[in-house]
C-alpha cells in the first residue's frame, strides 16, 4: 500500500449530519460513551490532583501530536462521498494522535483520558476527516484504553489487558464495529449504498484509525514496563465479573467466537452477492453493449452503399430543380438519409433536399474536406457533424464520388442522417434506453471520443469530448458520476469501426441487487446468532441453577447447616457431583455429630477428675451410634474407696445393670486383644450368658489402654445383629481413648491426692518453717510453722506475688534474686532475735527451673554455742601468740649457742615449722573472728581487675616454684569499679589462689577469668589440679574441714582458708561455690554485688 509523509495545514471544516438517521446514530452513540463515562468513572486522588501541570501539558499537546508525523495512505486520489459532489479525505496515519489520552488513561483514569480523546477527536475531525462521528469514535477509544489500563481484576485476560499494548489492541478490536456503524451512518442514500461504503469503501479509514491506538499502546506501554511513579498499578486485585458465574465465564468466551464468525460470514456474504450481483449487472451491461455495438456497423455499411446507390452520373446534368424532385423520390424511396444534398465537379452546390439552400446546410469542416476528397476521387467516406437544431443526437454524414464512365469525378452526393430516426439504428437505440431503466445511462462515441449519443438526451453533453476514463480493452470498470455516486461502467469498441459504446450503470444496482440476494442470508446469520445465544443462555441454565444448588448446598455445609437434603433429578455428571455432595453432607453431618460427642466428653475428662463424672458423657457418646447400652469396667485403683473390690464398673442406657453379670467377662477378654466385635451374640459360645437375661444382638468391646497400662474396657450392646464399619470402630476406639485417659487421670489424681495429703501432714507437722514458690514467684505452699512466725510472713494467700507474702526484707532479696541452680544458704534474724539458717533450692523439671523451696532451720543456739566457742578461740588465740612468738625465738637461739648435730637441728626445725602452723593457725582464727564479728570492714571503690593482677603478681613466685602456669583473663572494661573492702577481698582472692597451686600439679595451669552478669560481678578461679569428690563438695565451706582423700593428705592446711573465703563473701553480700570433677580440676566461683549500699 502507497504510503507517504503529509504535511499541515488542512483545510478546517466539519461535514453537517446527511440526515436524521445521521444525527440520532450520534446523539445515540453520545449517550452511549455517556453512560460508560458514569459506570466506569474513578475518582482522582489527591497524589494525582498535585499534578495538575502534568494533565495541562497532555491537553495542550493533544492538538499538535493530532496533526504531525502523519502518513498518508493509499492513492493520490480520494472516494467521493456517495450521492455528495465532493471527495472524502485520504487515510492518514498520525503516528502520535493516541499518546496524549493514552498516557493521561494510565496516570490520571477514565474521565481524564475522555476529555482529552475529546480534544484530539475534534481537532481530527476537524482538519482531517470532517466527520462528527471522529469525535465520539476517539472519545470511545481514550475511555476503553483507559479503563483496561486501570481495571484491577486479577484474570489473566485482564492482566494483559493492564499493559498498554494489549489494551491499545483489545481497544481496536472493541471500537472496529462502532467505526463500521459511524461509517454506515456517515452518508445518506439508500441501505445499500451505507452498508457498501461501511464495508467496502471505508475499512482502510478504519484500520488506520486501528493502527494509531496500537501504535500509540507500543509507546506507552515503555512507561509501564519501566515502573514510572505516576503510572498506577493496582494495589489489590479483585475477580471479573466474569469469574463470578460459569456463565458468565462461557459466554464471555463463546460470544466473541460467535460474534467474530457473525462478522466474517457477514462481510463475506456480502462480498460474495456483491460479487455476484456485480457479476449480473456486468452479463447485462455487456449484452446491451454488444446489441449496440454490433447494429451500428450495419447502419455504417448500409448507408454507404445506399448513397453509392443513389449517386448515378445522370444527377450531374439536371437543373436545380431538377435535382431537387430526384433527391425528394429518393429519400422518399428509402427512408435511410434526412438531407440529401449535389456538388459539381467544381464542389459548387447544384441543390438538395430537404434543404435546397447549400447556406442552410451548415456543412462542417470535415465535411468540406470530405467533399474536396471525393473531387479527388475518394469513392467514399462518412463523417459525424454537430446534431440539427433541437435535436437530440449528432448527424452522420456520408459522403459519395459520383464518377463517369472514365472513373473521373463529376460530382459529389452527400447524405446525412442520425442515430434516432435512422431505422437501422433502432435496435441499438432501443437497447441503450433499456440501460436507463435502472438509472442507467448510455453512450455512442465516435473516433474522436464525441458523444454522438446520450441516453439522457441532454444537448449539453452532445458532440462534446466525453470527459470520463476509458479503458484500453473492452470490459467493466468503476467510476463515479458527477454527483458523486459510484458507477459501474461497460466500454465496447465496434468491431471494424472506430466508433465505441459506453454504458453506465449506478452502483446502487448492483447493491440492491447484492442486498436482495445477500439479505436473506444476513437474516437467517443474525437469527441463527440470536437463536445461538438464547440457546446458550438457556442451555446454560440447567447447568447453572445445578451447580448453584450445589454452591448454596456447599455454603449451608460452609455455615454448618447440615440439615437441608439435596434432591437429585438428573444421572449425569452433575446428578453424581450431586449424590457425592449428599454423600459428604450425611457423612460431615454424622462426623460433626460424632465431634460434638468426643468435645463433651473430652471437656468432661478434663474438667472432672471424678471418674463417675468423667466416664458418663463417654457413655452417653457410646450410645450415639445406635447402641441400646454402654458399660465401662475399670481396675479398682482409680477410686481409692475401691481398694477392696477387684473392679470398678459404670453403665448408661435403660435397665443397663441388667447386662452387668457381663462385665467381668468383657474385662477378662479384652485384656488379651484390643478390639472384641461381636456381630451375632447368638452364634458365639465364649460369652455366658444368664437364663434371665434377655441378650443382645451384638456387643463391640474395646480395650482402655494408657501408656501401655491396661484400666479395663468399654463394651456397647446392640439389641439386633450389626456389622461394625471402620468409621463406627474407629469412632468409638476414640471415645475408648478418652474413657482410658479419664481413668488414666483418676488414678494419677488419687495417688496424687494420697500423695499431697501426706505431704500436708509431714509439712504440717515440720517444727521448721517451708516455704514453696514457683517460677512466677508465686506462693505455692506455706507451712503452719512458717505463718507462726513472727515477721516473717503477712499474706498467705496461695498464689501470692512473693513481694506481698513476706515481709523480711533480706529474705525478700534472697528469694526475688535467686536464679541459680544450686543451693544457696544466708543466716537472717527475724524480729524475735533468733537466727535462722535459711537454704534455697531449685526445684528443676526438665533441666529449667519451674519454682524454689525455701527452708528455715532455727540455730540461734548453735550461734550462741559458735559465738562462746570463737570467744574461747579467740581468747586462747590471743593468749597463745606469746608463749608461740617466745618458743620460736628461743628455737631460732639455739643455734646461736652452740654447735647442733644433725639429729638436733632436724628437731629445731620441726619446732619451728610446728610454731609457724600454729601460728598461722591462730592469726587464721584471729582473722576469722574479726571477720564474722564485721570489724575492720573498710568499703572503697576498687578496680577489680587491678586488684586481681596483684594477686596474680603476688603468687607469681608461689606457682613459679612448681612450674604452674598462672593466668588472668579480664573481660572487663579496665576503668570499671566496684564497692568493696580491697583487703578483705584480696585476702578470699588469695585464698581461692593458693588452694588451687597447693592442690595442682607440676606443669599445671590455674587461672583467674573476671566476668560480669546483671548487677553482679563475678572471680572464676580455674584449675587443673586432683578435684574435689562430690561427698567432700556441700561441706567444704565449713570450718575446720578436710577432705579425707589420700591425696589432700599431701598438702595439709588448717580448715580456714575457704571458711575465711565465704564470711568475706557472704559480708559483701553475695556468695561463693565450686564446680569440680575428680582428675580433671575445679572452679572456685566468687560473686559479689558491684555496689553494696
């Protein structure tokens, strides 16, 4: 296709309405874009009311990127407009005309995108196709791109439609028929005729229209693939319409096939009776052509011959009037010529008739030099002239040598006559009119394509050049009349003459004709559609009212509504899908029914610990499948009350003690096989039955089993024979789980209750106070004692915070603070004065605390005994120092006297070491006692790191002596400080220190790790060394204590030194252990509070 640049300006101006049909199409199709303007309209937000200047710069594009960049394509020529002396406009393709609606489609929405499709429809319609239906056509196309770019269904098919390109496309296929329909009503004339310019003429205005949405989508569509920030995408997704209903979905599927292959075998259709009534008219056309084409040469040659004839010697020797009597017999004698008319052989007039008057005759140049030829001897020759005054076809003109005996001229005879009273033209006259039957029209041209005939007999046309196009060969061609209406055109040459036949014939004809032939079929097509989607419409709704049915089925199931029975009608897919619906009702029904039992009677097992309460919803459940009685038989253990029975046994249903002479027999049995069904009682020799007793049909027994522990059974009695389903027994095997947990649950709560019954009256009848709180720091458990104890507790309410239950405060702050793992012992006084050795423990569960006992021991006297016993020690201490300082000196002088031998100075140096142990001994207990007795505590903020090198500086030497590594590792910030006496503190760092090198090795390792955790800082004094046995371990601490391993034995001390390390700790409020294992070493922990006030 033909295709090249244009260039603006065109000329401005819009075609008005041809007629009313014209303008009720517009103010319908106007109405039409109205109504889906308010449907689909969308609100614009805020976000995009900010970009205002975005919006004004697309509306003021819009005309320009309308009228640049446009191809224009086709021909050079454009179709005129039926029935209209003017041309439509040429299809051009404007590259940019849909970007401007497109992009404000995308960011702004539907009603932004129909203004500005209004703008660009106006100012195309206004310079280029002049059509008022352009405006609304655009005006559509912005609204529907514009609602597919922003609908937010979630289909596939939508989510295509999101992206420009395929929205620009879906768009196009959307507006094709309402730019068939503009185009259809765009020109006045008959049906025909709109229904050929609508599907023959205008399809490349359509495409073209088509070509710029999809173009303009391909531009757009690089804004939506790069994410710009202005283009909205949905943020939630919702279902078509079309998902909603199934038919729907069909025919959203099936009418467009339909429509589609409606639209095909219509144009095709139409095509084809075109093409067939084309045909027709082309047969008929033809014959009339050919009729005429082959007359004509006969007029010719007759009139020839005939003046031959006519043109004797004689003529050439009469007078004037003379001549005129012998042409007057002649043409009177043949009725072929109208004028007849002598020359001599000079060309001068001797006379005529009728016109005797040569002035008269008007003889035309062709004719003059048609004379001067036959003078020279041209025998014959025929001429068209200008037709007579008033008449209505030109004159032929036949011209004839009269000749002597010698052949020489002697005169000229000239015979006119023309084409409609000459009787030989007749049959071609007669079948020319014949083609102005149907509006036809038709013409004789002569070698100089003069109309020498016209069908119209207009003498305006007459002997005038025809102004049309002729083909070079023979055959039928299009062309249009002057009026603008399309014509089908036959030309036929003459055969042997250079004369030709035109006939034309309008379009219409053919169209008529096409439409009458076609009209039936288009009738029977739209019914067949209409029949078509009735048919679906109403072929879909047995389908559709099913498959609602089992939808609203499905909802009631949904909703819990079980009650409602389906009917079913129809064995087909639909009537199965149906019965397996009813199927799931009936068995959801009886398993939410079976449900219902097992949450009662579980509720009932958890909430009862009271077997009888427990087992009788397991009973009632039992019953449900049908059973006339339901019996459970337990082992006595669940009830204590029961110890002297063998069996505990519980029944529901009517008159169910009378089946209980079975009970023992079910129990026996069903120790040895976890299900007993028994189908038919009667047929069975294993089960006694007695004579007075009416037996059942059937008995299902099930072993109660927990945790491999066997509680008895549950056995349900039918009265009528029964076959037990896998659903039935497994059902009740459930119910049987739960009759096993609740007698599971009895037995644990009765050795439980045995169990917290004996435990409250060791409590009760503990003289020292207990005190038990669980991980929550809730009281648990209290004593009598401990409530008798004056300040110490001022709630006991169970379940207590523990901050409300005592009201010693340092207790308070031992029991709020404990989280450790081990045991943990303080000394407290209470308000009486007396002290009471109070030890904390964890109660571990799975390796986590779950609560902490807290236990009082009243040693007041062993604290006065300790206190009289240190006062003794002290004493004696003090008193021994001087004797102990004076028997070392005195030892020490013995050397200095005279000569000792070996075995001398060997003794000396035994009593001096023996002096130096007691002495050390005695500064040990005197330290001791200053210690428990809070003397000389000097509280400063140390640097515990700092303080921890010296010691390691300190005992450098000691360790060095047997190749000990030493080590200290401090995570500690090295500026941080703590409350603490630095001497007392050194001292318990420097005890932990040497009991670790005494104890280690050769090449041994002990280290000193400095930690912190919450509020408490933390000595790991670690070493290599022989270990502590775990019997050695709780007593450590004590005074005086030593192991009594072998290995201890090695290096003996006085008992003190760890002792001395737990009153310093214990002073700084906080506390020491030890972790050891024998042969691999220990860890000496001691942890202290960073601040003490």
């Amino acid at each position: 296709m033909p295709s090249n640049f244009v260039d603006f300006p065109f000329r401005l101006y819009f075609s008005p309405p041809q007629d009313y049909l014209t303008v009720l199409g517009w103010l319908f199709y106007l109405s039409l874009l109205v109504f889906f303007l308010k449907k689909f309209w969308q609100p614009i937000t805020g976000k995009y009311l900010q970009q205002w200047w975005l919006y004004g710069s697309l509306a003021i594009l819009a005309p320009f990127f309308t009228l640049i960049a446009g191809i224009q394509i086709g021909a050079t020529s454009s179709i005129p407009l039926p029935n209209l002396p003017q041309e439509t406009t040429l299809p051009v393709l404007f590259l940019l005309f849909a970007v401007p609606w497109q992009i404000a489609g995308g960011i702004f929405g539907v009603g932004p995108a129909f203004i500005i499709g209004l703008i660009s429809g106006l100012c195309l319609s206004g310079w280029n196709t002049h059509s008022i239906f352009t405006v609304l056509e655009t005006a559509g196309m912005a609204m529907s791109f514009a609602f597919l770019v922003r609908q937010n269904y979630r289909s596939r098919f939508f989510s295509l439609a999101r992206i420009p390109v395929f929205a620009a496309i879906i768009s196009a296929a959307l507006i094709f028929p309402f730019l068939l329909v503009s185009q259809f009503l765009s020109v006045s004339g008959s049906l025909a005729i709109r229904i050929d310019y609508a599907l023959s003429q205008t399809i490349g205005l359509n495409f073209v229209r088509m070509a710029e949405l999809i173009f303009g989508g391909l531009i757009v569509s690089i804004l939506y693939w790069v994410k710009n920030p202005f283009w909205q995408h949905p943020s939630t997704k919702v279902p078509s319409p079309i998902e909603r209903k199934i038919e729907y979905r069909f025919l959203f599927g099936a009418i467009p096939f339909f429509v589609m292959i409606l639209i095909v075998l219509m144009v095709s259709t139409w095509w084809v009776a075109g093409g067939a009534a084309t045909k027709m008219v082309e047969d008929r056309l033809r014959g009339i052509a050919e009729v005429t084409s082959d007359s004509l040469p006969y007029f010719l040659e007759a009139g020839q011959n005939l003046l031959l004839t006519l043109g004797e010697e004689d003529l050439i020797g009469l007078d004037n009037e003379q001549v005129e009597l012998v042409l007057a017999e002649k043409i009177r004698a043949v009725p072929f010529f109208r004028q007849l008319f002598l020359f001599d052989e000079n060309g001068a007039p001797l006379g005529g008739y009728p016109v005797t008057n040569f002035d008269q005759l008007r003889t035309s140049a062709e004719e003059s030099n048609g004379i001067q030829l036959a003078l020279h001897g041209v025998t014959l020759q025929t001429y068209t002239t200008q037709p007579w005054v008033g008449e209505t076809t030109a004159q032929v003109s036949f011209i004839v040598s009269i000749k002597n005996s010698d052949e020489i001229p002697v005169g000229v005879l000239l015979g006119r006559t023309d084409l409609n009273t000459n009787p030989f033209t007749q049959p071609a006259i007669e079948a020319l009119m014949s083609a102005t039957e149907d509006g036809g029209e038709g013409f004789i041209l002569d070698d100089k394509q003069r109309i020498l005939f016209d069908t119209f007999n207009s003498t305006d046309r007459l002997f005038t050049q025809y102004s049309g196009e002729l083909p070079d060969s023979i055959g039928m061609f299009e062309n249009y009349s002057p009026q603008g209406t399309r014509q089908l055109v036959y030309y036929q040459p003459m055969i042997g003459r250079p004369w030709s036949v035109l006939i034309s014939t309008p379009a219409k004809t053919a169209q008529e004709l096409a439409l009458k032939n076609a009209a039936p079929m288009l009738i029977v097509l739209m019914v067949v559609f209409i029949v078509i989607i009735v048919f679906l419409r109403f072929s879909l709704r047995p389908i559709t009212r099913t498959v609602k049915t089992l939808s609203v089925q499905a909802t009631k199931i949904a909703q819990g509504d079980l009650d409602h029975l389906m009917e079913i009608k129809s064995v087909d897919e639909f009537g199965q899908l149906a019965v397996a619906f009813e199927q799931m009702r009936i068995r959801l029904r009886d398993r939410l029914d079976e449900l219902k039992h097992l949450l009662v009677s579980s509720q009932s097992v958890a909430e009862h610990l009271d077997i009888y309460d427990a087992i009788q919803p397991v009973l009632e459940a039992a019953l449900s499948t049908g059973g006339s009685h339901a019996r459970v038989v337990l082992i006595s253990d669940v009830v204590p009350e029961k110890k002297n029975v063998t069996m505990l046994s519980i029944g529901a249903g009517e008159q169910n003690e009378m089946l209980a002479s079975l009970d023992k027999q079910m129990f026996e049995l069903l120790k040895y096989q976890d299900i007993l069904p028994i189908t038919n009682l009667s047929r069975l020799r294993r089960i006694n039955l007695p004579q007075i007793m009416v037996p059942p049909g059937a008995i299902l027994g099930i072993a109660l089993h927990h945790e491999n522990e066997y509680f008895g059974a549950l056995w349900i009695a039918y009265r009528k024979p029964k076959t037990f389903g896998e659903e039935e027994i497994r059902y009740l095997s459930t119910l049987a789980g739960q009759a096993a947990m609740a007698a599971a649950n009895a037995k644990l709560y009765t050795t439980a209750e045995l169990g917290r019954q004996q435990l409250e009256a060791v409590l009760n009848s503990t003289p020292e106070p207990v005190m038990v709180f669980d991980e929550f720091d809730q009281l648990l458990l209290l004593n009598p004692t401990a409530i008798q104890l004056k300040g110490l507790i001022k709630n006991a309410t169970i379940g207590a915070k523990i901050g409300d239950v005592l009201e010693h405060e340092p207790l308070l702050d031992l029991l709020s603070g404990f989280k450790s793992n081990r045991d943990t012992t303080r000394d407290i006084q209470l308000a009486d004065n007396r002290v009471y050795f109070t030890t904390v423990s964890p109660v571990i569960r799975q390796d986590r605390m779950v609560g902490k006992v807290c236990i009082l021991r009243d040693i007041t006297h062993f604290k006065e005994l300790d206190t009289l016993k240190s006062d003794i020690v002290a004493t004696v201490s003090h008193d021994l120092r001087s004797p102990l300082t004076l028997m070392r000196g005195y030892a020490t002088m013995l050397q200095m006297v005279g000569d000792l031998n070996d075995q001398q100075r060997t003794y000396v140096s035994k009593i001096v070491s023996g002096v130096d142990g007691m002495s050390k001994l005695v500064n040990n207990l005197l330290d001791l006692g200053r210690i428990e007795a809070g003397i000389g505590l000097n509280v400063d903020r140390i640097n515990p790191g700092l303080l921890a090198e010296q010691v390691v500086v300190q005992l450098q030497p000691q360790a060095a002596q047997k190749n000990i590594e030493l080590v200290f590792d401090n995570q500690m910030d090295n500026e941080f400080t703590i409350q603490a006496d630095p001497a007392l503190l050194q001292q318990a760092l420097i005890n932990l220190v040497e009991n670790s090198i005494k104890y280690s090795g050769l090449g041994a390792q002990v280290s000193i790790h400095l930690t912190h955790r919450e509020k408490h800082i933390l000595f790991e004094v670690r070493d290599t060394g022989i270990g502590i046995a775990p019997i050695d371990l709780p007593r450590l601490f004590d005074k005086f204590y030593r192991s009594g391993r072998k290995e201890a034995y090695k290096q003996r001390g006085t008992g003190l030194g760890l002792a001395i390390v737990k009153s310093i700790v214990e002073h700084h409020r906080g506390r020491t252990w030890v972790e050891s294992k024998l042969g691999r070493g220990s860890s000496f922990y001691l942890e202290i509070p960073f601040e003490l006030s």
